[in-house]
C-alpha cells in the first residue's frame, strides 16, 4: 500500500497481478483501472481496520482469493498486452482509411 499520489498504475502492481498474485492497493487516480472489480481489493491508505480485514478474510479463504487473482491476471492479459494493444491500433486506423471508423 504506498500513499504516493505519483505512482499512476505501478508496474509492480501490473507485474504481480500477471504472475498471479492477488493484489490489495491502496486508492489513487488510476488504480481502479489497473485492478478491475472483483481482481483485487482498493482501500484508502489510512483505512486500516477494513484493509486488515480483508487481510484476514483472504487468508482464511485461499479459494476465494485464488479466483480473484485470475481475474486480475486475465485483465492484465486482456488490457496490458502491447501486442494486442498493437493489433487493435492497426485495426482502428484501417477502419479509419476505409471509412468503417
């Protein structure tokens, strides 16, 4: 959880979630779009009581975080891939000389 308002979709957040790590992250302008609903967990960072709780309510429930996770890992795969990000490029600016756009 980092309270630097700086860090806007941290690497180490985008890295753990491919790798299959269920992420709990503290709230900041562009963090929901990086941890999609029901991928991972949002808190503010001086909510300390509902971030242990969740903590607690993860460990005694692996299964519920495991699916999570893969939530999290898929929209990371889905949206953060620079070659699909590639392909749609070329695919919107076709459509675009060809007038489908």
């Amino acid at each position: 959880l980092s309270e630097k308002a700086s860090e806007r979709l941290p690497n180490a957040v985008k890295e753990a979630m491919l790798s299959g790590c269920y992420v709990i992250s503290s709230r900041s302008k562009g963090i929901e779009e990086l941890v999609p609903r029901g991928g991972g967990a949002i808190y503010s960072s001086n909510d300390h009581e509902a971030i242990s709780d969740h903590i607690i309510h993860c460990s005694s429930n692996i299964e519920y975080m495991r699916a999570r996770a893969k939530v999290g890992q898929k929209h990371v795969l889905n949206n953060f891939n620079a070659s699909i990000n590639t392909l749609k490029l070329i695919k919107f600016f076709d459509d675009s000389i060809d007038g489908t756009n």
